[in-house]
C-alpha cells in the first residue's frame, strides 16, 4: 500500500506544515547560532556530563527531544513539557558510556500548584582513572571521578498555546579528593502555534556558577536547544510516524542538528532512528520502545567512530 495514503493528512496539508516546519527550524537555527557567536573560540567546558542527554528514546532519536519532552525525563530536556503530564510518572534510565563511564537518570513528577512538578537526580561516574605524579610506567594507584546535578523543575501553562518551564539544579563533582559544588538554571517553552500537530519548543541550559576545583575555575556548559516535532497519524498501524529536529549550541562548541523520527504501531511498539550533524565522532542512532500500559521499556544505541565504541541506553517509566 503506498505510504501517502497511510497518513491521514491530505498531501496538500502535509507539504504545507512541513513547510512550516521547515521555515520554524530554520529560524530557531539562526537564533541558535547568534547565542553564542564567539562560542567557536571559547576554550573547553567542565562538567561534560550536563551535555549527554538523558532517556533511551531521546537518544534513538538523535537527542532530536526539545519539542517532544513530556515525561518526567522533560526535567532535564525542557521543564515546559510537564505540563503535559496527566498524573505522576517516575522515569529511570542508565547508560553504559565509553570505557569505564556510566550514567544514571532518576526523575518523578506530577502535577501540582497549577502545573507540574518535577524531582530529578542525574549521575556520572567514571572507574578506574589512573593516577600519576610524574610520567611513569605503573601508576601509583587508580581514582574515581563521580558528578552529580539534582534538581527541581516546574512547569506551567501560560495560555491554550503557551507553556514554560524552570529547573533549579545544585551541582557536585568530585575528583580524587578535590570536590566542589555550584548551581545552575534551566529555563524553557512549549508552544503549538497551529490547531495541528506542530510542536515548537526552546530551552536554555545550565545558566550559573561553579566553584573552584584544585584552584582551577569550571565555567558550566550553557546550552541553547531550538527544536520542533510533527506528529502524522496512521489509522492502519493504529500509530503515528513522529518527525523531530533539534539545533543545539553549547558554549565550547559549534552549531549542531540532531534529527529524529519515530514510528509507533499500536500504540505498544515504536521503531526510532536518529541522526546528529556536526558531531567528529557520531552520527547515527536507533532503537525501539514497549509501552505496556503503565510501564515503558526503552533502548537506545549509538555507535562511535575512531574505535571508541559504542554506547547502550535503557530506560523504565512508569505512571503512578
């Protein structure tokens, strides 16, 4: 059967909003790139971790999730997608990173005080660092390096189109046995300007300060993130196919796109695949999801180039 006829959208609607699309990615990207113009230039930011995204099926999808957050993993992406939270959720979700790097997201939110509300505690822990005073060929031991970023994020409807979102994180690294600790801000919208399916969002991330860590100042990784996301239903699969963009620029970096689609069947099956431009050492991303009513089983996989691996995400929600 020839896929047009599957969507349920004539051709000329489906042209026109992915036209729209197009001419709102476009926009954001600008926007994106005008953030941090000398951003090229700016030497290398601490706290890595605060830049790898969180949840399997944001990774499948190329971290394309600006627009599309809302669950309760929308505490780290953008909090305006709380809203969108009809009762409370607890997400979870680990990720084995390259060698001995490990990741660990755990968030619950529900609705509360007119909006949402939302918990999250994000983890990084990398084993096994060895441990040198001079250049030598034993080291003298090996340490641990372990961050941690926790947060409250609330999100709330501004108007039937409108909504926006605030996460207050406190931040902790330590090294060895050098620790120090700071904070940051998360500030985001959602918004559906059309009676379609077109989600456009936009957040910023990690606006604060750090301390001093062994007498060196660590500047945070703010990120600016422009994305939008289109939902075509498929009456015959019982599912939709779902489209998504991102444009992200953190502070030490160059502009980059992450592109995601998704599609469902059932509405208990999805099949996902992602792409990120402007990466050295990645591009490609794919994975599937199970939704058993209440319970939400994902899993992501990302491929790196160079030798360096690949990477397994997983994830578990549940609706309470």
């Amino acid at each position: 059967m020839d896929f047009q006829i599957l969507i349920k959208t004539n051709r000329g609607d489906v042209l026109t909003n992915l036209k729209r699309l197009f001419l709102l990615l476009g926009v954001g990207f600008l926007f994106v790139r005008s953030a941090f113009p000398q951003a090229g230039d700016a030497g290398g930011t601490g706290l890595a971790f605060l830049k790898v995204g969180v949840g399997a099926r944001a990774s499948a999808m190329g971290e394309a999730y600006t627009a599309l957050s809302s669950d309760a993993t929308a505490t780290y992406w953008n909090p305006a997608g709380l809203i969108l939270l009809s009762g409370g959720q607890v997400a979870f979700a680990h990720t084995e990173w390259l060698e001995d790097v490990s990741n660990d997201f755990l968030a619950i939110a529900f609705p509360l005080l007119g909006g949402s509300v939302g918990f999250s505690v994000y983890s990084n822990n990398v084993d096994g660092i060895e441990r040198r005073v001079i250049p030598s060929e034993q080291p003298l031991g090996t340490i641990d390096a372990n961050d941690i970023a926790a947060g409250i994020s609330y999100g709330r409807s501004l108007s039937e189109r409108l909504a926006a979102g605030v996460t207050v994180k406190y931040l902790y690294e330590k090294i060895f046995t050098a620790s120090v600790a700071g904070y940051a801000f998360d500030f985001g919208v959602r918004f559906k300007p059309l009676d379609n399916p077109l989600i456009v969002a936009a957040v910023v991330q990690n606006l604060g300060s750090m301390g001093t860590l062994a007498k060196a100042s660590i500047d945070l990784p703010t990120t600016v993130r422009v994305g939008a996301s289109y939902r075509f239903p498929i009456e015959q699969l019982g599912g939709a196919l779902l489209l998504a963009a991102d444009g992200v620029k953190v502070a030490d970096n160059n502009l980059r796109g992450n592109f995601g689609l998704e599609l469902s069947v059932r509405n208990h099956l999805a099949f996902r695949f992602g792409y990120q431009a402007g990466f050295d050492e990645k591009s490609v991303a794919g994975g599937f999801g199970l939704n058993f009513s209440r319970y939400y089983l994902d899993y992501g996989y990302a491929p790196f180039d160079s030798n360096l691996g690949d990477t397994h995400r997983f994830s578990f929600g549940l609706d309470l």
